[in-house]
C-alpha cells in the first residue's frame, strides 16, 4: 500500500532522519545475517539494564529492516531508557511464519539470557523492568511474543530474570493486532496472507493463521496500551477501537490527527505522547 496524504508527510519525515549506528550487536541465531539485536544506551555485561524491547515494522516484508526504528530507538536511550532492537527474517529473505515469530522468540531468549554486569542483576530485571514496543507488524509481533512468553502459566520463565520475563507491560503502535482481519481485508496489499505463505488470492493454513494470531492466544499477564494515529492510512485506527472492544482490559491511547508514522518519528508532538506512555507502565518519567 502506497502512503498518501499524512502518511505520506510523515514517512519523508522520517526517512529523513539518519540511521543511528548502535553502542553494541547481539547475534541471537547463525542461520540468517538478519538474526541481531541492536543495543542502544547499554552493553552487554555493563551499562543500565534494557528497559524497551522494540519490534520494528514494514509488513513483515524484507524490503523494511530495522534502520527506520533506530533513530526512535536512541531517542528513547537518550531519555534514560536503554534499548534492544530487534531484527528478525521476514517475507522474501528466509522469513514467513513460523521462522518469523521463531526469531523473535530466539531474541527474546537471547535478552533474557545476557550475562549480568558484576554485582548487578542481569539486564532489564532489576526493579524497574521493561516494556516490550513494537509498531505496525512489530506491533503484531510484540502481542504475540507478550502473549507467549509472558503468558499466565509460564513462571519459570520469569522467575529467571530478564527484559522479557521482566516485562511491566506492552507498547503496541498502530499494530496489526488481528491477523485473521488482517487477512480477510488484505491489509497492506496481503502482506499478512505472505507472512502466512499464501499467494495472492489463496488462504493461509488455518492451523497457522491460528498459531500466529494474538487474537486467537489469552492475553497476556501483563498490561498492553496500544497508541495509534487516528488518520493512520496504512493500519487504520478502527482496528485498534475493535480491538479495545475485544479486550477491554487493554488501554487504547488516540493520537488525534496522527498517522501512521509519527509516533516513531523522534521530535514530534506523537513521539513525545509514546515516551510518556513507556514511562507510565515503567513507573517513571522518561530521563529519570
């Protein structure tokens, strides 16, 4: 789908943003280049504990990496939140389901196993813990990590520490929270029925569509806050409202005349709400 309008402002504005080289690269997997995690305002073995986990977007398709999200990513490290950016394979480079959530489940792992700073705990389970933020697909894809990884049953995980077994809540922006409506309106010109890979016109695996669906897992045990544009012309706003009504345990946070981009965009009026909202499940104003 091609930006228009808003959409197409805020896209230029954000793309014009350089791509900010990370203090530290975690590899998660050999089998893939794509198979890192981008550290932003900490490293491994020293520095503050990660406090967001960010999950970028572009349709889970290979022409959309994690650079976009880097200028966000040192923003919120700048404000006193140190970030994992994580990259995975997607539709047209090894990726699809279920290599794809496979990845992320990898990263996550890898996070949650980082050796700790001496005489520190390990990074991002401190008291503070972490937010798990995704936008756009990576907003798909961090409702579904949260609603596998931090699901009610699984304790041991989080007994062990770490960003993810940690986590104080979810951040979704403009997500594709409801994969089968994602498939069924060919949201961004299929590109969930490729993740689930169908051709164009074909349906995916009900099996698969299932696995892969938020919608279709319990929420998590954690809280989940979507933020999402109004104007948005690429996820449209009325998805969030439909899921608010599905789950109204969660929180929708409406960005009045807001696309699909600005709320990653550092500098604008919509990135600055998104600080506020990660320092709120975090229990603290950004920069303290």
């Amino acid at each position: 789908m091609a930006e228009t309008g808003r959409d197409a402002e805020e896209i230029a504005a954000l793309l014009a943003l350089d791509p900010v080289p990370p203090d530290a690269t975690l590899r998660y997997g050999e089998d893939h280049p794509d198979q890192v995690v981008d550290l932003y305002g900490t490293r491994p073995g020293e520095g503050p504990p990660v406090r967001v986990v960010a999950l970028h977007g572009g349709f889970w398709r290979a022409a959309h990496d994690r650079a976009h999200l880097s200028p966000a990513a040192a923003a919120l490290a700048a404000a006193g939140l140190p970030v994992a950016l994580v990259e995975y394979r997607r539709v047209g480079a090894g990726g699809g389901w279920p290599v794809t959530g496979e990845d992320v489940c990898a990263a996550l792992d890898a996070l949650d196993g980082l050796e700790a700073p001496p005489a520190a705990d390990p990074i991002g389970a401190d008291d503070g813990g972490s937010v798990l933020l995704g936008h756009s697909a990576g907003g798909h894809l961090a409702l579904w990590a949260a609603c596998r990884a931090l699901a009610p049953e699984r304790e041991r995980r989080r007994e062990r520490g770490g960003p993810v077994a940690g986590a104080r809540g979810v951040v979704a922006v403009a997500p594709v929270a409801d994969l089968a409506d994602a498939v069924r309106t060919g949201l961004g010109d299929g590109a969930a029925t490729a993740l689930l890979g169908a051709g164009p016109g074909g349906a995916p695996d009900p099996a698969l569509l299932a696995d892969a669906d938020p919608a279709a897992h319990p929420p998590p045990a954690v809280p989940v806050v979507s933020v999402h544009g109004t104007e948005d012309g690429q996820v449209p706003f009325d998805r969030s409202e439909r899921w608010r009504a599905r789950r109204p345990a969660d929180r929708l946070v409406p960005l009045p005349g807001t696309g699909h981009y600005a709320p990653i965009t550092p500098g604008t009026p919509a990135f600055a709400r998104l600080l506020d909202t990660v320092g709120e499940l975090l229990g603290t104003a950004p920069g303290e």
